[in-house]
C-alpha cells in the first residue's frame, strides 16, 4: 500500500500575505508524514474546509477567501486563483518515492 503526502506550491511572486497565512495553519496542522491514500484525501477536505472560510484582512474589510476568490478542486489538487484567474497557491497528494 503506497504512502503519500501532501505538498504546497506558491505560483504568485510576491506571495500574499494572506497565502503565508494559509500556508502557515497548512504547516502547522500537517506535518509532512505519510499519510494513506483514504487519510491524504480526508485532509484535503479538511484544506478545502478551511481555504472557504478563510478570513483574511485588506484595507481594514475582512474578506473570505471562499468568496474573492475562485477555489478550484479535482480529485488531488486544490488550487486558489485570483479572480483574474491568475493561480495564488496549490495543495496536491504525492505519493511518497520508497528506497528501491
């Protein structure tokens, strides 16, 4: 049974400050540690949970990230894009490569 992990990649330069936030709690709640493939997809609701209703602060408004900006999923990716479709950052499962 594969092992796999979940993997980040900020495409926007320079990173918003709202990213790292994200990126941060992302961090924090998932150590990188081998996950199976039922626990991987479980955590990845859990990112798309958490992307949806992310508060975030700009010009003193708080904004949801759910709502300014588009959250796109497939099966192992999450990706946020901007809503001039331009990609912030991705979340995807990867599978881990054993010693062989």
């Amino acid at each position: 049974m594969g092992q796999y992990r979940i993997e980040r990649k900020f495409i926007k330069k320079p990173i918003p400050k709202y990213a790292l936030e994200v990126s941060g709690y992302y961090h924090n709640r998932f150590p990188i540690k081998s996950l199976t493939k039922e626990e991987a997809k479980e955590e990845m609701d859990i990112i798309e949970r958490y992307l949806n209703n992310f508060v975030y602060i700009v010009r003193n408004s708080k904004n949801i990230l759910g709502v300014t900006h588009k959250i796109e999923r497939t099966d192992n990716r999450i990706t946020v894009y901007t809503l001039y479709d331009t990609p912030i950052i991705t979340f995807w499962i990867e599978e881990e490569k054993g010693d062989e």
